[in-house]
C-alpha cells in the first residue's frame, strides 16, 4: 500500500499498443507536479484517454514505468492507487437507488450533510432539488432520469466526497444545455482546486485554465505549454 499522496505523477518512456503490432502510445515522458492542472487535446483516437486509462491502471503498461510520488504503481496495490484517485470517465455509472445513495458511492461512511455539502460545493445542489424528491429521487441503472451533463455532477460530488490527491476526467462530449453547462463549469472549478488533475478536455474553458496543455498527436505528446504558448 501507498500512504496518502501528494500527487505528483511520472510518466518514463511509457509504450503501449491494445493489440501486437499496433503502437498506440509511444514513448510518453513526463513529470507533473502534485496540484499541476493538465489538459489532453488532440484529434479523435490520437491517445488521450488511453494515457488516462494508464494512470489509473485500467491496463498494466507494457513499456517503461509510471510512477506516483515515486512509487512504481505497478508495485502498489490496486485498491491504494485507486484510493488516491477520482476517476470520471464519459458515461458515469449510476446504479438504481437514490440520488443520495449515488453520490455516496464509494464513501459508505459519508453523512447526508457530508453529501448535500459536496454536492452544493460542486453546483450539482440545484438541478437535484429540482428533480421530484430531491436527494430521495429514484434512478436507475441506466440513469434514464438523468441528462449527460447531470451525471457527470453526480460524478462530480462523488469524486469530491472521496477528497482524491488525484483527479481523471473525460469530459461529456455529448450536447450540454447551457444552464448545466455553467454549473459543469463551476463544479469543476471547485473539484479541481488544490488536487493534480488530468482532464481529455472538450471545452475551451478547461482547456484555458489547464496549467499545461499536453498535445497529443499518433502517440505522442507533440507539444506541451499553456494555452497561450500553444
Ligand atoms: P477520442 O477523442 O476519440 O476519445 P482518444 O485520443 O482518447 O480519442 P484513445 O481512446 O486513447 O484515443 O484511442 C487511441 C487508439 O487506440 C485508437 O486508434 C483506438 O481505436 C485504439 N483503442 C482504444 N481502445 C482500444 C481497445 N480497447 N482495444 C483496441 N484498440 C483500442
């Protein structure tokens, strides 16, 4: 097991390919510090989400190492690397049970204020009281009752609940209406502070607030800076 983190995360001549013969990423090297805020932009199946998809060991790696606070995570446990980690990828799971019982995933132990605290932090809060019970509103596993964007809050107080060192995001691609778009905004905002983050960025805003911009091309990380050096 690995102690509580700070966060900083090394990538050191990461390889890796799905299938023989077929490269996916190529020599991925990079250090980022621990409350670093980073990007990945770059064009449909150049990479980004598998370079996430490493991080939080969804694949072992093949070629080279990646380390967390200097730990090799290969060599920690699953469950401590992932204790470190908020990971919200495009289609968050929602189980059938209440809005409440949703949040609370993954911190069986949080209080009904602990969840309307971090659901208000994260601007889900509204659109949840809207909805005809409140935090006591059935959903199912299909999350029928909910739009893209509302999931993705849900994912958020989740993820702000759990308190991770680190945070992966794929953002929605899917059409937002503006009004969750702003509360998106915001709660990202929030759920960002002070942790290392690595969003597959889709709006131009989080892409302007990223410290850096990792540019992804075929594999690799062409170009690396901020949004005003790129
Ligand atoms: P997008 O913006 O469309 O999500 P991406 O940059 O995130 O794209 P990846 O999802 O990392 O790209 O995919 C990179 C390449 O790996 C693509 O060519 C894709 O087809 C391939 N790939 C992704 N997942 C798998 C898988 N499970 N098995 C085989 N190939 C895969």
């Amino acid at each position: 097991p690995i102690p509580t983190i700070a966060g900083s995360v090394t990538f050191s001549n990461v390889g890796f390919a799905y299938e023989e013969n077929n490269p996916i990423l190529k020599g991925i090297n990079f250090h980022v510090e621990a409350g670093e805020r980073i990007a990945l932009v770059g064009s449909t199946g150049s990479g980004k989400t598998t370079i996430i998809n490493l991080i939080s060991r969804f694949y072992d790696i093949q070629e080279g190492d990646i380390f967390v606070d200097g730990h090799d995570i290969q060599k920690v446990t699953l469950a401590s690397l992932r204790q470190q980690m908020g990971i919200m990828m495009q289609d968050t799971f929602i189980f059938s049970g209440t809005i409440m019982d949703n949040i609370r995933y993954g911190k069986r132990d949080a209080t009904e204020e602990e969840i309307i605290q971090a659901a208000k932090e994260v601007k889900a809060h509204d659109f949840i009281m809207k909805m005809q019970d409140g935090y006591q509103t059935e959903v199912n596993e299909r999350g029928s009752r909910l739009s893209v964007g509302q999931r993705q809050l849900i994912s958020f107080a989740r993820a702000l609940l759990a308190k991770p060192a680190i945070l992966i995001l794929d953002e929605a691609t899917s059409s937002i209406d503006t009004k969750t778009e702003m509360a998106l905004q915001e709660g990202l905002e929030r759920l960002l502070e002070g942790r290392t983050s690595f969003v597959v960025a889709h709006r131009l805003a989080t892409i302007k607030n990223a410290d850096r911009i990792f540019y992804i091309r075929d594999g690799r990380i062409i170009e690396a800076g901020t949004h005003e050096e790129l």
